[in-house]
C-alpha cells in the first residue's frame, strides 16, 4: 500500500474530527503581542499603583539596542465543550494539556514627544493535546510569530498595530490544517480605581486571512472560507491582594465572513461573549503559577450551512485549570 494511499484513509477515517479541527482553529485564541508580564510597565504584578497607568519604557529595557525575552507556559485545563457544539447532548468533555514556548525582542524605544513607541517581534510553538473523550485524534501544534509597534503614552493609553502569522498542524495526519496572517490594530487605556485595583480597556480589531482544508458540503471547494473582519471590546480588572493578583475580565467580539458566494460562511457573522477570572501568584521573581476559568458563548447567524439546517455554529463553554508559567528577560 503506497503512501498516498494510506494518508487518503487516513483522511477519510479522521473526518469528522477534521471538520471539527478547522472550526476549532478559526476560533483559537493567538498570540499576537509579547506576554503582559513583558509590556506590563509596573513590573512586578503585585505592586498596584497609579504609575502603572502611564507610559514607561519597557521593563526590560538595557542600554543595548535590543532586548530578549523568553518563557515557557504549561496549563492544564477541563473544558465541557471543546469542539464547540451547539447540541448539549452531543458535546463531549475533556481535559486538555497545553504547552507553549515562547520568546521575542524588543528593539530601541522611539522617543516621541508625550509617548514611548517600542518595536517587538516574537514567536511561539505550543502542543495542545486532549486527554479524555476519544479527541486525541485532534491534537495538534501551532506555530505563530508577530511583528508590533506599541506606543504607550504619558495619559495612559497605549496604541498598537502589527501583523501576525499562525500555522496549526494536526499530530495524527501531520498536514497543516489551518493557517492565516492577521493584520491588526488596537489601543488600551489603564487608569487606576483605587491604590489596589486598574482598570483596563482594550479594543481591537483585524482581517484574518486564511487558508484551511475545503469544506466539503460547501457549493465550491474553496479554502478561504473563514476569511473574517473582527472587532473585540473588553474590560478588565486588575487588583492585588498580599501576594496574588485578580483579574476579572469582559469581552465582546463581532466576527463578519467575508467570502461571497463561492463560501459555505457567506453571510454568515457571529457575536463572542467571554467572561474570564485569573489568580496569579508569583513563585519567584520569574515563575508564576495561576489558577484561571472562564464561561465563553456565541451567537452565529447566516451562512449557507446554517441556513439551511444543516449545522448549528451557537454554542457555550466553560473551563477552568491551573498553569505554571516561566518568564525571562536577558
């Protein structure tokens, strides 16, 4: 039996989890900035106070023209809906163990005239695996790199605009199974409620361009179908207590489809709630472990599947874990 061959049963026999791999992939949170412990001004998590909410250079800034950084993360989670399905009785629960290496460089900080406008590049590989519920066949990689420009200003607000690549590649076919660029923009503004707690606004917003495996109930075979404009507006909490960190935090994201007649996702948008809590406690200076959860829900109209009752892209989710987190600069 050739090669080709065997990949094609493979395939075939890996199907439904296929379909539910590239939905999955459209949907995955991705880096495309460095970790807030890196562009976080204040610097030590459990230190609030309203400094924070103005502009600084970055915490790791050297007289060196350039400045790396690196980590690694593990979490491990309980999710009761990893493939996102809008019919209770079908969804499955699982466990999932993810682990994520990272690492970046900031480049010399522009001087402007009220602001810090700092240069970053970075990339990251992560392993996700599912643990229980017969779902090991979805496991995969990703990788992802991103190049940004954030320039933080005195008042408190700190603009950004990048572009951002991620590959995800299935473990049990080794074939990629989705990629995109992403070109992005987005501002923040911190401003301290109290001497322990900052409030942060975030909006964002970009074009994922993307490239996946054709679906096969689509009129054309095309692999562009979840090309998408979207929209994210949230508001956080960040507050400490002794040595842990709280941070409660909202968001909304309105995605549109933007693939005409030729995609199965013509006409089709969509409308993300998330609600999430994360407790982070420093071990050292550079180790941090974390206990976090979250409830997340979508609302999906339009498109030609759903139309016509032939898939159902509504759903919610919750999760919760524990992640241990290291976080270097050099």
């Amino acid at each position: 039996m050739n090669k080709k061959f065997k990949k094609f049963l493979a395939t075939f026999a890996l199907f439904p989890t296929l379909l539910s791999a590239q939905q999955l992939s459209s949907d995955s949170e991705r880096p495309t900035a460095p970790p807030t412990s890196i562009t976080n001004p204040g610097g030590d998590d459990t230190k609030v106070n309203s400094s924070d909410a103005g502009a600084q250079r970055p915490i790791f800034m050297k007289t060196e023209n350039i400045s790396v950084f690196g980590g690694a993360e593990s979490k491990y989670l309980y999710r009761n809906n990893p493939l996102s399905s809008a019919d209770k009785l079908s969804r499955v629960e699982t466990a999932m163990f993810i682990n994520t290496l990272f690492a970046g460089a900031s480049f010399e900080p522009i001087e402007a005239e009220d602001a810090v406008i700092t240069p970053y590049v970075g990339t990251s590989y992560t392993m996700t695996a599912y643990e229980e519920g017969g779902l090991g066949a979805l496991d995969y990689q990703s990788t992802s790199a991103y190049a940004m420009l954030l320039a933080q200003h005195a008042n408190g607000w700190a603009y950004r605009i990048g572009i951002s690549y991620a590959m995800d590649k299935s473990k049990a076919l080794k074939d990629e199974t989705y990629k995109e660029f992403y070109p992005n923009v987005g501002a923040m503004k911190m401003h301290a409620l109290n001497e322990q707690v900052i409030g942060i606004f975030d909006i964002s917003g970009g074009f994922h361009m993307s490239e996946s495996n054709p679906n096969p109930f689509g009129p054309f075979l095309t692999t562009d179908e979840l090309d998408n404009l979207d929209a994210t507006v949230s508001y956080g909490l960040r507050y400490a207590y002794e040595n842990f960190v709280f941070s409660p935090r909202y968001s909304v994201t309105f995605k549109d489809y933007t693939e005409g007649t030729q995609s199965v996702n013509n006409g089709r948008s969509e409308f993300i709630q998330s609600l999430t809590l994360k407790v982070d406690y420093p071990i050292t200076q550079n180790l941090k472990a974390s206990l976090f959860g979250g409830y997340s829900s979508r609302d999906s109209s339009g498109g030609l599947l759903q139309d016509a009752n032939v898939l159902d892209y509504d759903f919610e989710s919750a999760d919760g874990g524990i992640s241990l987190g290291l976080y270097m600069t050099f």
